[in-house]
C-alpha cells in the first residue's frame, strides 16, 4: 500500500457550476491545479495510475488535504505570532478576506490516513478536510480575538509579498477560495474528529502554552484601568493604597482575564497582600468540567498560577537595606523610616502563621516556593535565581525568525572583522612604534657615545699643561721624597715625607 499526502492546491484553479454547491471528492477528475502546484497533480495522476495496475498486489491512494493547522504547522503561523506577540495593533488581512479556505487540523488529517490503512476504501481519492468552510476574514479574526487585539485590518494583497516571513506558496495558499466536502471521509469511515468544525470553533484547542510572561504590579494595572476609563479620568493620582480591596481584585482579576495573560502567562508581583485578597482573586463561582456540565468550584483554573515564590527576609535585614538605598528611591517607593516601619509591620501581622497567602495556595496544592533572602551580594543573587529558574524550567516562547538569525550572524560577522582590523592595526602599530624604538635607541646609545669621547678628548687636551707642569716642578723633589721614607721607614711617614720637601724645596733660596 502507498499512500500519497497531497493538497487541495491541486483543486485552486476548478470552476464550480454552482458556487453554493461545494466540490466533492467524487468528482475529483475535474479538478485543475493552480500553475504553481501542477508537479504536485502530476504526481497524484501517477499515483493513481501505479494502483490501478493490480490493486490486490499493490493498492495506491491520494489523500488531498486541506491546509493544515495546529502542531506548529506554518501556514497560519505569521498570523499566530503576530497576535501572540502583541506589537500590532490590527492583524491584516491580505486581500478581501471573503475566500473560503478548506481545513484540517494535523491529528485529524493523521486519523484520516490511519482510517484508510484500515479499511483500505475502494475510493482512491479522498479529500481530507474538516466541515468548517470559514473564510479567510473568519479564520483571522477568530486567532485575533483568542491571542491578540481583537481586530483585522484588510490590506492589499500585494503587501503579503513584502513580508518575508511568507514564503510563495504559502501566499498561493492564503488565496484559495475552494467550498469543499469529504463524502467519502462521512460515508466510509466513523473518524474521531479533533477539531471536525475547523480552526474557528475550536481556537482553544489550537493554542499552545508558551512561557512569555507578562509582569503584573498592582500600580501598573491600576494605571491602566484608569487610563482606560474616562469616569477615572480626573483621578489618575488615585494609588493602590487609597482603592478598597474589592476594586483591587476587580482591577488585577480583569488584568488576569485578558488574553496575554492567559494565554502567554503572567507573573503577579506584591498581590495579593493577605489571605482574604488571594481567595476573592482566585474565587470561580462556576467551572465547567470535561463532561460539559457546570460544578462548583473553589477557584478558577483559568487564572491560578502554576507556581507560587515566596521571597522572605529578616526585619534586620530589610531595615539595613532600606538604609543603603538612594534616597531618590526611598522617596519613590515611600521607604521613609516611620512609612516603612508601618507597612512592615502590617505586613507581618496580614501573613501570620495560619492566615498568611501561603496557606491558601497550600490549602490547594499549589506548595509555594520559600525563599529566604540574606544576602545583596551578587553571587549569593544569582544563586537565588538559578534556584528560581530551575523550578520553573525552560522557557518555550517564539525564538528570533530566520531573518533575525540572519542579522544577528551577520551583525557578529562585522563585528568579528572589525575587531581583526583592530587587532591587525595595532599588530602593525606595534611592530613601527617597535621598530621606531629601536632607531631611537640606536640613535640616542650612538649620540652618547660620541658625547664621551668628546669629553675624554677635552679632558686630555686641558689635561697636558697641568700635567708638564707638575712633572718639572713636582715630581722630581716628591720621587725623591718618597724613595728616602721608603728607606728610612719613619714612625710618622707623612710627617716624614714633608719635613723633607720643605728641607729640600728647590725654591728656597
């Protein structure tokens, strides 16, 4: 048996004698392939033809299948990151939006061939698609509302062969506009569909958990919430300290709620502050379980974080902290000494041993992680946040595209060929201010040279007048002195020696 995965592109250029009447694959002879797909039906006829050479030896089929989704299949991808990644305030849609766009999610497309390993159908062509027929504008709006803003924006089509992220044939595909029925997948097999209503009813089931976290502080969402509302508009001073704590949940569980946070996940920083706040933050009056029938339940799964850290230190060590800090930040964050001492207190006495946030998350099997903090040094810190990172594990978030690697690599290249210059430049650098060294050495070591001859030249010249003199009027009386103390070897030598130059000075006459 062969099975051959082929795709409705090779049905993109059909004409339909009724548009409501949607194509089926038992008349798949009439299907025509778009001009950039014609190898892929050239391959389906081929196959067909190898099955019908003796079907009890070898039996082929073609399964055409819609255009995939789900399991990280690129098609749709651009629109998925885009909406998960929030920079875009409206998703686009290339073209109209109004083509209808056959699809199957990948485990259903999986099940369909399972089924034909099976049963090996008599039919040999089959098309693999759900029942959703949803138009272009549908299936973006439905992935806009579940992971981003909410809003599409119809652009021309020709703006999707500016975006490098979309190959050709995925352009060629985003273009199809093909209403189509599985007959044979309905008559000949009982399949198990994921996802048989499309990608638009079942978005849910499509999105995947990543580890993008958005950092949610009471001010900042506060802020917000008030930017947003114009009856707040005249009291943007209004602070988390002033609001009561059941606006306070309202205002962080809405943050919650919102799609980045469900959806990429979130990180809760200072809130809730006691057990009472953490109980009406988390508090779901109804949940729906696996069956479908409502139950009551205690808190909402849809909010209630997968992990919880609990940083603690000592007052001693808090009060020493406080007490290094710039006071540009004492006076931001209120840390003045009686403030402090204040909210420590009410602190300590909101987290008691039976009433602290803690409790609650243990009292529901989310065991938090205590820490204890000891320490500002930056070893001891990044200790602490390898402890943190290896409970949560490795994050799972979009990587940088191809077209990011590419300049990053190309960035390093430059870089790398920049410092080579440098580093040649200053090989070379060395090597003259090296060789200028030893010129300079050579020059300086021959110039005092030169210098001491010149001065032993000149001392010889002034030296020979002085030296005729004391030979004709010195030395003869002096050599004749020191040979007669030599003889005479006096007591006092030197008393001796001139005792007899004055006896024997010639000069006296």
């Amino acid at each position: 048996m062969f099975i051959l995965v082929s795709t409705v592109m090779t049905w993109a250029c059909s004409k339909p004698v009724d548009p409501d009447v949607p194509f089926t694959d038992e008349i798949f002879w009439r299907r025509r392939a778009h001009p950039n797909f014609k190898q892929h039906i050239d391959l389906e006829k081929r196959v067909v033809k190898m099955g019908k050479t003796n079907r009890t030896m070898f039996s082929t089929y073609v399964v055409a299948s819609g255009l995939q989704y789900g399991l990280g299949e690129q098609l749709f991808h651009f629109f998925f990151k885009t909406s998960w990644l929030g920079q875009e305030q409206e998703i686009p849609v290339f073209g109209d939006g109004s083509n209808i766009v056959p699809t199957i999610h990948i485990r259903d497309l999986a099940s369909v061939i399972q089924n034909v390993i099976e049963h090996q159908p008599k039919p040999y062509y089959l098309l693999a698609v759900d029942s959703s027929n949803n138009t272009m504008e549908e299936i973006l709006k439905a992935v806009s509302s579940s992971l981003g803003p909410g809003r599409v924006q119809k652009r021309p089509f020709e703006e999707a062969y500016l975006t490098q992220e979309l190959s050709v044939m995925e352009m060629d595909s985003l273009l199809v506009n093909l209403r189509m029925e599985a007959v044979h997948l309905k008559e000949l097999f009982s399949i198990n569909w994921l996802c048989e209503s499309g990608l638009v009813e079942n978005m849910e089931l499509v999105i995947c958990e990543h580890y993008k976290l958005h950092h949610i502080t009471l001010k900042d969402t506060i802020s917000q919430t008030i930017a947003q509302l114009v009856s707040f508009s005249s009291g943007k001073q209004t602070c988390a300290s002033l609001l009561e704590d059941h606006l306070l949940v309202k205002v962080v569980k809405d943050r919650l709620m919102s799609n980045p946070c469900r959806n990429q996940g979130f990180v809760l920083d200072g809130f809730p502050k006691t057990y009472e706040q953490a109980k009406e933050l988390f508090y779901s009056e109804e949940q729906e379980s696996e069956d479908g029938t409502s139950q009551i339940s205690s808190f909402s799964r849809k909010i209630m974080p997968e992990c919880v850290l609990s940083l603690d230190a000592s007052d001693v060590f808090l009060k020493e902290r406080v007490m290094n800090l710039p006071e540009r930040l004492v006076q931001e964050h209120s840390y003045e000494q009686e403030h402090f001492l204040l909210r420590l207190d009410r602190h300590r006495e909101n987290n008691m041993e039976d009433e602290s946030v803690g409790n609650y998350f243990d009292e529901l099997d989310t065991t938090p992680l205590y820490l204890e903090i000891s320490s500002s040094e930056e070893p001891d810190c990044l200790l602490l946040m390898q402890k943190i990172l290896d409970t949560l594990g490795q994050p799972r978030n979009y990587g940088p595209s191809c077209r990011e690697v590419e300049e990053e690599e190309r960035r390093k290249a430059e870089e790398r060929m920049k410092r080579e210059e440098r580093e040649g430049g200053a090989g070379e650098e060395e090597e003259e201010e090296a060789t200028h060294r030893a010129a300079s050495w050579d020059q300086w070591t021959g110039g005092l040279e030169e210098m001491r001859q010149q001065e032993e030249e000149l001392l010889e010249v002034q030296s020979v007048p002085m030296t005729i003199y004391l030979m004709e009027h010195v030395m003869p009386t002096l050599t004749q002195g020191l040979m007669e103390c030599c003889t005479a070897h006096p007591q006092d030598p030197v008393d001796f020696l001139a005792e007899f130059l004055i006896r024997n000075n010639p000069f006296n006459y």
